[in-house]
C-alpha cells in the first residue's frame, strides 16, 4: 500500500523537473527507486549537462542500510543517489531553500511533532519548489484495518478493537490545512488516492492478513481466519476493495 500511494504522490511532482530530491522517512527505499526513474536522462527534462542529485533519509541505520542495498547502482553519472541518516523534524545537514523537491510519504501522521516536520519541509524547500505528503485518509473505505480491528473485537481483543490513530490527521482537514499555512506553505492540494489490497476474494483477504497474525493457537486461528473471511466478503459485497484510503498533499510556498 505504502508503494500504491508513493507512486501516486511522484506522479504529480514533476519529478522530471528537479534537481535536488529530498526524501525523508523513506524507509527501504522502495519509493525511492521509483523516484529515481523520473530523474535519470532520457525522463529528465533538464539538459544532460545538469547534475541531479536524490537524498534518501531515514532515522532508523537498519532502513537506511537497507535503502543502500535496494539503490545500488539506481545512480548514474549525471544522478547522484546517497543515503544517510536524518530526522525530518531536525534536518540539521540541509541548508534552507536546497531543495526543489521534498517527499515523504505516510509519515506525517506518525511522527511525534507534525508541526516539526513541517516547518522544516518548508524551509529546505526552495521558492518554486514542491513538497509532497502521504497520510492515511477515511476509515470509511480503509477495510484493511477496519475488519482487522473489527475481528479483533469479535475474538475479545478489546485494546485493539478501536479505530486506529493514525486516521485522525486525515479526518480534519481545515485542521490540517492550517497546519500547512502556519508551517509557511501558502498553496496546498489535497485529495484521496485508495490503494487497494483485495477487490475479489474475502478467503484470499484473510490468507494475506494471516501472515501478519503468528498466532500459536490453532483454534484460534481458524476462528480469525473465518471471521476475517467473513468480514472481508460483506464488505466486498458493498462494491469497494479492501485496502487504505489515503490523502495525497502537495504543497508550494
């Protein structure tokens, strides 16, 4: 889901235009490569002549370790691609107005001062560039984690029967516009993007959410299975996939 929605954001950046790429909680990388795409010669639009650079960060060693492994060899001579450790909401190493594009994807809601992380996006961010943001929209048509939470409480697993926190930020968005403003960006755009898990099957819904479910007890989980199951074929019955509605930001100064 995190890639669906990633490539959604890069697809509206005008990646082809920058030369100065800043991801920050990008994790293993994943995203990363698809960045990469829109930056290398043939995609680019900037002369061959025009060095491009894309800074990966994260503030876990092991995601950045593993983002190296996952961009070897994605640079080029004319694409520079490095990896190193940095906290959004301190980017300390960053000089201010560097950067003409900044990424970061279904972090915001997660990280501990928003507000932070924001007013730091802004002022890396150059004056005709552009920031991008990912974060977890409605609960209404995110079924991943509604029947989960649903199955949940039907085993009796009340502490992790409710909905989960991360959809608050998406359920406010005068809030989160603010936000934005008070963080300088003068122009934001918002709008939802669904990235989707399963459009057919409630059984195939269950097989994927059992591999994130390593229960011991047997019984136990043929009873999740089958009440995943059936969670998962009612709301497919509605005609909606099972997945995660999220909201793409972009945001200019």
């Amino acid at each position: 889901m995190t890639l669906q929605c990633s490539q959604q954001l890069h697809s509206h950046m005008q990646l082809d235009s920058a030369q100065n790429v800043l991801e920050v909680a990008a994790g293993a990388g994943l995203g990363s490569l698809d960045i990469v795409q829109y930056m290398l010669d043939g995609r680019s639009k900037l002369s061959k002549d025009t060095k491009r650079r894309l800074t990966v960060t994260d503030l876990s060693p092991v995601m950045v370790e593993l983002a190296e492994k996952n961009l070897h060899g994605a640079g080029t001579e004319a694409v520079e691609v490095k990896c190193k450790e940095a906290n959004g909401q301190a980017l300390t190493e960053v000089s201010t107005g560097s950067v003409d594009r900044y990424i970061t994807s279904l972090c915001l809601q997660l990280t501990p001062d928003p507000d932070a992380l924001l007013h730091e996006a802004c002022r890396v961010l150059s004056a005709d560039g552009i920031a991008g943001f990912t974060i977890w929209g409605s609960p209404d048509r995110s079924g991943t984690f509604v029947i989960t939470a649903a199955a949940n409480k039907e085993l009796g697993f009340e502490e992790y029967g409710g909905e989960h926190s991360n959809f608050g930020m998406g359920k406010d968005l005068p809030a989160l516009r603010k936000r934005f403003a008070e963080a300088g960006f003068k122009h934001v755009q918002i709008w939802p993007f669904q990235c989707v898990v399963e459009l057919w099957s409630g059984e195939e819904f269950a097989k994927f959410q059992q591999q994130f479910y390593l229960l011991e007890d047997e019984e136990l989980v043929a009873k999740r299975f089958a009440i995943v199951k059936r969670m998962a074929d009612e709301w497919l019955a509605t005609g909606a996939p099972i997945g995660l509605e999220t909201l793409i930001i972009l945001a200019k100064k």
